[in-house]
C-alpha cells in the first residue's frame, strides 16, 4: 500500500469519527432539551367555572388556576393552562397533552378507571337553581322536570338518577343558567360557588337551600405518572400547611361573616 493511498483511508476514518462523534453530540442534546420542556407543568381546564378557573382579560384566573400555579412553584416548574371542553380534560391528562387536570373535579370511579387523583384541595356542594317562583323545593322535587347541566361534570353524573327527568347537557354552566332564565329547562345542578357567580346578579333566580350532593375536589394526573402524583401531594401538603391554599381561596370566597 502506498502512501498516499493510505492517507486517504486515515482521512476518511478521521471523517466517519467526527461525524459519529457529531451525531452522538446531537441525540445527548436531543434528550437535553427533552428535560428542558418537561420543566413546564400543564394544567388543562375549562375556564368556565367561576371562582374556580375563569377568564379575566386574556388571562384565566382563579382558585384552581393560582392553586396549580403555586403547586408548580413548589416543584421548581414553569406553569401553563390549556383551556378546553370539560369533557376534554381528562383524554388530555390520559394520552399525556397535559399533566394535571384542574377544573373543580370530583373523584369518581368512571374518572378513577382513566386518571388516578391527588389528595383532597377542596370541598364543595352541586346546589339546584330555580326560579324565584318556582315550585321546587328541594332535590326531591326534581322528579319529573327538565334539569339543565354541564357536560361531562359531576353534575351531570348526578342528574342522570333523578327518576323521570330529562337531562339537558349544555357545554358551559353559564349556557344552563340561562337557559332556566329563559324558561327552557326548570332547574340547574351545578357546583355551589360557580352557583353563587351566576345568581348573584340574577334576581329571578335562586339557589335551594337544601344540597344535591356534598363532593370533595382533586387534581387529575395520568396512571403511569406515579413520580409526579407523589410530588403533587408534597407541594398540595407544603401549601396547606403554610397556609397558601387557605389564602388563595379566601382571594375568590368571601366567607360569609365579610
């Protein structure tokens, strides 16, 4: 073998090296920049649920918005919302576009079969809105008549078992309310505080003093997400404890002695 002939075969192994060597630096910046982005916690929602996630300008505000935020803030993450259907939420959470689902959600066995959920943050009440002159009562009274719901809340679930009724599903609370003030349906089932939002300002309604159902609210995370399940519990654990979640509930629910 020549000299030169050998060269050549030395230049074109030093080539084959660097480029490998090239590639191998690309695929490590690759997984780099994988790690970057798993940096930001997102929350998917629907901000149609005051005072739990609502819009405020071009923001989305409120107690389940501020309450992911600070979890975030706990895990050292930036934090993003995705706002869409209710009944988008928890596909999102499963198929892992989002990594928590925060819209005033109740543990429920149909959820717990998709999603698994984080200790409790929150209790609420679903509460019946009538009309002023309307001769429901109370929950049992509901037999029979058109009740109006949220799509895919738990709301929805609950009103399916009252006997002889017919369920309207709407895709927002709001479109339910005002479907009742226009006299299409005769009552609504809906969470107590978004209950309060839309009746404050609503003299022909009311809100039933009995309860439909009493439930407790949770943060939705996908099955195979264990690591993150057990961090989210730590941070909900710090905010409870410091007393953080206290304040930004206090923030959107004025008790009642103010």
């Amino acid at each position: 073998m020549n000299m030169k002939k050998l060269t050549s075969m030395l230049l074109i192994a030093a080539c084959v090296f660097s480029m490998a060597a090239c590639g191998s630096s690309k695929d490590e910046g690759s997984k780099e920049e994988s790690k970057e982005e798993k940096k930001t916690l997102v929350m998917a929602t629907n901000a149609e649920f005051p005072p739990y996630e609502f819009h405020e300008g071009d923001d989305i505000v409120g107690i389940d918005a501020e309450m992911a935020a600070a979890v975030a803030e706990e895990l050292g993450m930036d934090f993003k919302i995705e706002d869409m259907a209710f009944d988008s939420i928890i596909p999102a959470v499963d198929s892992g576009k989002a990594d928590i689902g925060v819209a005033g959600m109740t543990v429920t066995e149909s959820r717990l079969q998709n999603v698994n959920f984080s200790d409790t943050y929150a209790k609420a009440t679903q509460v019946v809105i009538v009309k002023e002159d309307s001769d429901i009562a109370g929950p049992d009274a509901l037999t029979g008549k058109k009740v109006g719901v949220q799509l895919g809340t738990t709301g929805d679930i609950y009103a399916s078992d009252i006997k002889d009724a017919e369920v309207e599903q709407y895709n927002k609370g709001f479109e339910a309310v005002q479907a009742l003030t226009q006299g299409k349906i005769d009552a609504v089932v809906i969470d107590g505080e978004p209950a309060k939002e839309f009746v404050k300002d609503a003299k022909e309604l009311k809100i039933l003093d009995e309860a439909f159902t009493e439930e407790e609210y949770a943060i939705a995370i996908a099955k195979d997400n264990e690591e993150l399940l057990e961090k989210v519990n730590g941070a909900l654990a710090k905010l409870k404890e410091s007393g953080k979640l206290d304040e930004i509930v206090a923030k959107y629910i004025k008790s009642d002695a103010e």
